[in-house]
C-alpha cells in the first residue's frame, strides 16, 4: 500500500512550457484534491474530483488543468506555465469528503518556474 | 465563506514546556475543524479534528483542541513539548459547497522547540 504518491519531486521549466504533475493513489479514495503551498499563504486549493469523471474548481484553478478517468489517478496539468505558478504542490485524496474522512497528503512536487 | 486565522507565524517554546498554538475561525454555519502537522519536506499529515459532540478532542502525539464557540478559537495545545514537535502546523475548516466539502487552510504556525 503506497498511500498517495507523486511525481516528479522537483522540477524546473521555462516560461510558456507545459508540463502534468502526477498524482496516484491506491486506498481506492473517491476524493481527490491539489493544493499548492506558498510562503505565508498556508495551502490553497486548485481543483478538486469526488470521483472518476467529476471535477471542480477550487479557490485558486487559473492556469490549471485537471481530469479524472480513473479512481486512482489524478493529474495536474498546467498549460502554459507563469513564473507565479512557482511553488510546492501537493496532492490529496480521501475515501469520502475531507470534512468526514481523513485526507491523506503526497510528498509534493517543487516546481519552478524561469 | 468559510476562513481561518492563525495567530502567530512563528512559535519558539522550551523542551519540556507548554505549547499553544492559536486558531480563531469565520463561519457561518457550524464548523468542522481540523489542525495537520507537516514535517520538513513531508505531505500534511492530520492531528486531530472536530465535528460534533465533545468540544475537547485528543489527537495524535499528546496534541489537543478545544472547541469554544463563544470565542469562535480551536487552539491547539500539548503539556510538554518534544523536540520532535517542531513542524509547521496548520489550522483549517471545512466548508460545504452543496455537492461537496473543502476545506480552508489557514497560513500556518511553524513551531520551533529549543534545549
């Protein structure tokens, strides 16, 4: 049991370039969510899924693309990447909604943008 | 909507001395609230949470919460800090969207623990 995991851990690119964050989980979790994690700003939430098909925005989605086509995986894509979007990204799921069931975190990935 | 303060960036204590760590929430309707604790280059890991019933809740690693409605706080607390206790703590509500619930982060409370 591998819990949430993410890759890659680290990753630098360019203005303009695009690039998907992975995110898998194998708790078979309905709910899965991203967040990203600024200095001083806590964690904000992009988008989140409650189950393969299903997806919605979050408080900060601008410049992010997500889809779910399976319970296990959910990936983050971002199209054209900004210098704004440096940051560290997690990923998130649990077996029901947050508010009634534990979510479990990824490690994160650190993204950099030139 | 649904929000979180969190009192302080920044926390120093002794070891062996009493930790407490400040959350004041906003919500319009009754809270579900949650304190995570994230280690150095480590996910978010959960403490504890309230939703109903008892306003104390126990968590993990000796932490606690109590719920006061009147002071609209959930601070967190432990006896007698360990080093190991130093992390990044976060405080965050839930709120319901009507087809599913988020939570709200607040800004975090690094806390250092000292010999």
């Amino acid at each position: 049991n591998a819990g949430v995991t993410q890759t890659p851990k680290f990753q630098v690119l360019k203005t303009g370039q695009s690039m998907t964050l992975q995110c898998a989980q194998d708790m078979n979790h309905e709910y899965m969510s991203w967040y990203r994690q600024d200095p001083g700003m806590g964690l904000r939430l992009i988008h989140y899924s409650v189950g393969a098909g299903i997806t919605d925005q979050g408080e900060v989605p601008n410049g992010y693309n997500v889809s779910r086509s399976t319970t296990e995986d959910f990936p983050l894509r971002l199209l054209s990447a900004a210098p704004s979007q440096t940051s560290v990204y997690f990923c998130a799921s649990s077996y029901s909604m947050p508010d009634t069931d534990t979510q479990y975190f990824g490690p994160g990935t650190r993204l950099t943008v030139l | 909507a649904q929000s979180v303060t969190q009192l302080g960036s920044h926390v120093s204590v002794s070891e062996g001395a009493l930790v407490l760590l400040r959350c004041n929430y906003s919500s319009s309707v009754p809270p579900y609230l949650f304190w995570y604790v994230q280690y150095p280059n480590q996910g978010l890991q959960l403490l504890l949470k309230y939703t109903t019933g008892a306003t104390l809740v126990k968590g993990i690693n000796g932490f606690e919460a109590e719920f006061k409605k009147s002071e609209t706080s959930f601070h967190l607390t432990k006896p007698s800090a360990h080093m190991s206790d130093a992390a990044e703590y976060f405080c965050a509500v839930s709120e319901y969207t009507g087809t599913a619930s988020k939570l709200t982060f607040g800004t975090g409370t690094r806390l250092q623990v000292t010999l």
